[in-house]
C-alpha cells in the first residue's frame, strides 16, 4: 500500500494561497492512488480558481474514463495521465472567456500515480517531482520556465538559475493556451524511495541538499512534511508551499 501525506501553507509574504494539493490514497477510477500538485497563477482569485479548477476536472475525468489495465499497452496509465491533464487544460482556458476577471489564469500541474513499484507522472509548469533515497535526490520532472531553458542551454549556471530575476516566468503552464503540450514519463522505485511533489515555494527557498537531509531523517512523514514547510519559511516564505510526501513502503515513516 503507497502512503502520501501532504502540506500546503501561504508561505510570510502571500495574502492569500492559489496551490491546491491532491493526496488519495485509496483507488479512482482506474488508478490505484493519485496525488497532485498545482500551483495556480494569475491576479485577484485566478489562480485559486485555476489550481481548483484544473485538479476538479482532473479527478473527473480519470473517474469517468476507467480503463481496463489487463487490455491495455504497457503505457496506459501515462496516457491516462496525460488526457487528463489536457482535459483539465481545456476547462481552466474555457473558464477565461466566460470571466473577464480570470483572463490569463492558470497553473503548474504536477500529478503522480503508483502502480507496482513504478512511478508514472503527468507534468507541466516549475511545481516539481523528485525521488529520493538515501545517497540520492533526483529531480524526476523538467521545469518549464525561462530560466531552466537558459540552463539547459548552458547560458546560465545553476548558481545564477537559483537567483534569477526571471525565475518565475514560466514557457507552459495549464490553461493559458487551447493547446498544451503535457510531459509523462515513468520512473522504477527501489524500496527505501520516497517520492516527493513540491511547488516552487519550497523548491526555491530550500535547496535539494537541505531536502534530501531533512526526507532521510528518521522521524515521521508528518514531522518531515512540517521541518521542510518550516525550514522554507524561515528562508524566507516568499511564496505559498505545498508539498506531497510518498513512501513506497505503505508505511507512514
């Protein structure tokens, strides 16, 4: 049994939170488990209303569109993943021409599932995936953001990504445009792997050094989930910080 726990907190300098998390332990739809990160964008309630928005009509769909798994090729369940978040895409960008308040909302899109000891994933936008053991943390995700295509281009170092002024500005995101392309991949989970969904307001103020420490200590998932929003905001809280912490073991440790 796969056992997630997750956190989301407004962060010092915020007024009010536009992350959503998902954390389902037990079966919908055709999945065994389902977690979810998004963390939503855009001026007065936008981004709260296209993080909602987009995980309502996620959960929906995959409720709606079972699969048989046994039918099915061996990529089903990224497929499945994948159709949902364009399904969420088209409601979220619907939404905007029907609230001129809402025009250019939207929102990171960050959501898991475990089959076996394989982790399967659906991603767009700078919210991120990470496995991490105890000699590893491994981002598992690719952000989409400006600064990240300027590191992948070696035009920056990591240093200078970190402290970027553009940092924010984000190449994709759900629901800003008709047509979204999604990333899915999967990743094989050794026993000790704990899984972990962050937005960028715990990725940008904890480095992954200080959360591959604080994830191998040996206190419980609650109290790891608590020491990593604390610890963010200490650094500073410049942003809302969600995160989800899965262990592969079924144990909440």
């Amino acid at each position: 049994m796969i056992t997630g726990i997750g956190r989301t907190d407004i962060g010092i300098l915020r007024t009010k939170n536009q992350d959503t998390i998902l954390v389902k332990n037990e079966k919908i739809g055709s999945l065994e488990n389902l977690f979810i990160v998004a963390d939503g964008m855009g001026g007065h309630r936008a981004g709260e209303v296209a993080s909602e928005k987009a995980v309502d009509a996620f959960c929906e769909f995959v409720e709606t569109n079972t699969v048989n798994a046994a039918s099915q090729e061996d990529n089903w369940l990224e497929e499945l993943l994948r159709d949902g978040v364009t399904a969420a895409n088209a409601q979220v960008f619907d939404l905007q021409a029907e609230n001129p308040a809402w025009r250019g909302m939207g929102t990171t899109f960050s959501a898991c599932a475990i089959h076996g000891d394989v982790l399967y994933y659906a991603h767009v936008g700078d919210s991120r995936i990470y496995t991490v053991t105890k000699d590893a943390i491994k981002q598992v995700s690719s952000d989409h953001s400006l600064v990240a295509e300027l590191l992948r281009l070696g035009r920056i170092t990591e240093e200078e990504a970190r402290f970027h002024p553009n940092k924010n500005v984000m190449t994709r995101a759900l629901g800003t445009e008709a047509d979204l392309l999604v990333d899915t991949g999967n990743a094989v989970l050794a026993g000790d792997t704990v899984v972990l969904l962050c937005s960028d307001g715990l990725s940008n103020m904890v480095t992954d050094a200080e959360i591959m420490e604080i994830l191998n200590k040996d206190i419980s998932a609650d109290a790891k989930a608590d020491a990593l929003i604390e610890l963010a905001n200490k650094n500073g809280g410049k942003d809302n910080i969600s995160l989800i912490i899965i262990n592969n073991d079924g144990e909440n440790k």
